[in-house]
C-alpha cells in the first residue's frame, strides 16, 4: 500500500476486476475525451495478470476510509529506442475536483522514480482535458508538444498533448518517504 495524505493507492488484485470493468465501461466515468471501448468482464480476467511487453499495473485509488474511487495505472510504451514508461488514471465523476487525482499522481511518481532507474515519466492527454493538464503541471509535468490526430474518441481523430517529468525536476520524495 502506498500512503498518502488524502488517498492511499492499493496494487489491483483479481477481485478488483469487475469494479475497473464496470467503471471503464461507463462513458460518465472515463469521460468525454477517452474512447468509447466495451469489454466484458471475461475479457478484463483473460488478460489480468499476463505478461506483455507493456507491463500494465494498475493501482485502486482509495479515500483514507477504504472508498475506491477511481485507478492510476502504469505502463511502457514502446518505442525504437526502448520502453518509456507512462501513467494514466480516472476517477468516479463525484470525487473529482477535490485534489484526490494530483495527489495519486505525486505519489505514483515517487513511487516509480524510487523503484525503478527510470530517467523520464509521461503522461498524454486529450488536448481539451484540461483537468487532466492542471493535474500534471500541479505535479510538475512538464508539456512537451502534440501528439497529433493521435487519439480515436467518439468517432474523430483527437491531438494530445504529450507530457513528461524527468528524475532531475522530480529531485526528491514528496509524499512517500525514503524510510
Ligand atoms: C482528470 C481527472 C482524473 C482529474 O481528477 P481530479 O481528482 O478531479 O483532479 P484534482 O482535483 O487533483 O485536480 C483537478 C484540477 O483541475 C481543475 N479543473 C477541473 N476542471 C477544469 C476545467 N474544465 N478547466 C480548468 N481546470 C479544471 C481543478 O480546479 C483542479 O485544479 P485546482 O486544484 O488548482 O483547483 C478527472 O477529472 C477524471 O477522472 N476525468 C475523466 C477521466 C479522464 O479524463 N482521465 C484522464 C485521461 S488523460
């Protein structure tokens, strides 16, 4: 369990799978810049757990009283020179606005530049979502460019703005700690 001071983040066990199919299959919960994917719960079980080349982990985000409002996960993208790794995450419509989502992300980057010798962490988002910008610059992401007609959402293509931290503006722990 990684602890924060509003949320606590919980590595996604088999049980968790119905909730994370029930939330990515509600278009209020992913929202009006993400697309429109249905998959059943057999699906989301068939591919829990198995290793690929992306090594998608996904993380429950719960309130301090155990509530589970929404996932942060992480993942590599692949890319000629290598992985680079990214985030994403969605909250429950009526949670949101109340700073639950940067928190979960200062703390997956602590979490992630403590455990891994990574250099770089990046996230992409519609470049309309500008709750989702707020939340990675009040973490100190910095934006790199467009991602141009690189999203598929509700039948258009979509530019993303592609962001990223590097370890060297990160510097240090701000909610986990070294101990
Ligand atoms: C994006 C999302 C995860 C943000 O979660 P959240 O818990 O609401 O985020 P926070 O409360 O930590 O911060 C949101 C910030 O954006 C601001 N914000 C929200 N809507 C905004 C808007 N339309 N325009 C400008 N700022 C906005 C909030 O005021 C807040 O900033 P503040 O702390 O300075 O007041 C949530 O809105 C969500 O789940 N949306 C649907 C799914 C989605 O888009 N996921 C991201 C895909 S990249």
């Amino acid at each position: 369990m990684l602890e924060g001071k509003l949320v606590n983040l919980r590595v996604a066990e088999k049980e968790d799978l119905p909730l994370i199919a029930d939330w990515l299959n509600d278009l209020e919960f992913t929202g009006e810049y993400q697309g429109l994917r249905q998959l059943s719960k057999s699906d989301f079980e068939k591919n829990f757990g198995v290793e690929d080349k992306h090594e998608l982990k996904e993380f429950i985000i719960e309130k301090k009283d155990g509530t589970k409002i929404g996932f942060i996960a992480h993942f590599y993208v692949l890319h000629i020179a290598g992985k680079l790794l990214e985030i994403g995450y969605d909250l429950i419509p009526n949670e949101r606005g109340k700073g639950y989502c940067s928190e979960a992300v200062n703390i997956m980057v602590d979490y992630l530049f403590m455990s891994r010798d990574i250099m770089r962490i990046q996230a992409a988002t519609d470049m309309r979502n500008l709750a989702s910008q707020k939340v990675l610059e009040k973490v100190g992401f910095k934006k790199e460019g467009t991602l141009r007609k690189c999203g598929f959402v509700r039948g258009e293509w979509r530019d993303d703005y592609l962001y990223s931290i590097l370890r060297e503006e990160w510097k240090e722990p701000r909610i986990l700690t070294k101990r």
